[in-house]
C-alpha cells in the first residue's frame, strides 16, 4: 500500500477545520504542524501569536472570547511540547506538569459543545528529550447515537525522514462536513521546518486557509507563521 503525500491529503479535503501535523523533515528534525481553516468571518477572523512559551490563537480585531475559537494552540513546559485545537492543550500541559503520564493526560476530554458537528478534540504531545516519542490524542463522538465520547490516543515513534502523521477535525468539500479520520499517515518533501510550512500552506484551499505555523520540539519561540492576506 502506497503512503499519500501530505499535499494530496489536503488537497483531497477543501475544509479540513483545524489540523495536527507530527513529521520528520528530509534534514532529520523532528517538526510540528498547526493549521487553521475557516468557513464563517468569525472563523476566518483569526491569527495565530507567538507569547512567552505560547502559540495563541485570537482575534484579528476586537471580539469577545470564544473559547472554541481563541485558545492556546501550543504550548512548551517541564519538558514536554503540546499542541492542538482548543483549551484542552492548556488542561493536557498542567497535568504533565504534575507528573502525569502522556497516555493519561490525553484522557477525559469530551468533544466540542457545537452540535451538530460535535467537533473532534485533537492534541499532540512530544517528549522534548525524546523527540522520536510522541502522543496523539483525539476525543470524538460516536458517528452512530451514542453521545459518550470515544478517546483515542495514538503513540507514534521513530518517524523516518519524509514521514508524517496527520489529523483533522473534518473532512469537507466546504459544504458538506463530516469529522475526520482518526489520524492519516502521510509523506513530505519538506527539507526543514521552513518548507514544510511552505508544503503544508500550498495545499490548503486559499478559499478557507486561515493561517498554519510550523515548530521543532525544542523551538516554539522560533515558529515559523503564514497568514492569509
């Protein structure tokens, strides 16, 4: 079986919402991925900021806080790098701070209040020390009638170079949407954090790309940013 490329996984998916992306670039580093998408001018009203030991995501003018809309999308503490779609990054690095295991911390979430999609809650975590081992957890709602969530947590190690994994919260042609696969598997050709940016922004439809950061384990502060417009 033949592993897509990062570039036609998105390409393939108009409006993928919110996206996660763990890969080994060509030059041997470990790289994170974050991406914004949107529909609505809420939505598309949006950056992302680096602050302190943060990547925020706000409002581009005044607005009031909406928690599933502005949260911190990464973030660096006692070792660890989280990154993800909602306030649950900020829950998932003070549990690490106390000393909980990864697989533990990913645990207890529930999907997003926002019916009828009940998006999914999706988050990475990456041992800084260890930056071979990373966890990926998503918190979705049963595609049948059960409301109780299902949380899947995903540990990936030892990514060679070119090797990516990936989740979405949806997968959409910008109209109809549906939440997206459990997690993708995919390649780039990226040489660096630099051009995966670069890969990662060309895919996004520029109809609903909003704005995608890129980061090594050890260099938050130093994320590379692109905004629409």
């Amino acid at each position: 079986m033949s592993v897509p490329s990062l570039h036609s996984l998105f390409q393939a998916n108009r409006y993928p919402g919110r996206s996660v992306v763990w890969a080994r670039t060509l030059d041997g580093a470990m790289c994170g991925g974050y991406l914004l998408t949107g529909r609505s001018q809420a939505s598309r009203a949006r950056a992302l900021r680096l602050r302190d030991h943060e990547l925020v995501v706000g409002p581009t003018g005044p607005a009031e806080n909406d928690p599933l809309r502005h949260y911190v999308a990464a973030a660096q503490c006692d070792g660890w790098l989280v990154f993800g779609n909602g306030e649950q990054v900020a829950t998932v690095a003070d549990r690490l701070s106390k000393g909980q295991p990864a697989a533990v911390a990913l645990d207890r979430f529930d999907y997003e209040p926002d019916p009828p999609i009940f998006t999914p809650r999706i988050t990475v975590i990456v041992d800084v020390s260890s930056p071979a081992n990373a966890w990926f957890g998503a918190a979705r709602r049963s595609l049948g009638d059960r409301t109780s969530t299902n949380v899947l947590i995903l540990s990936v190690r030892d990514l060679a170079p070119g090797d990516a994994v990936l989740m979405t919260t949806y997968v959409s042609d910008g109209h109809r949407i549906v939440t997206g696969e459990p997690f993708l598997e995919g390649l780039t050709t990226a040489a660096d954090q630099e051009e995966l940016l670069d890969e990662l922004w060309e895919a996004l439809d520029p109809h609903y790309r909003v704005a995608a950061a890129t980061f090594t384990p050890h260099g938050l502060a130093k994320a590379t940013l692109r905004h629409q417009g």
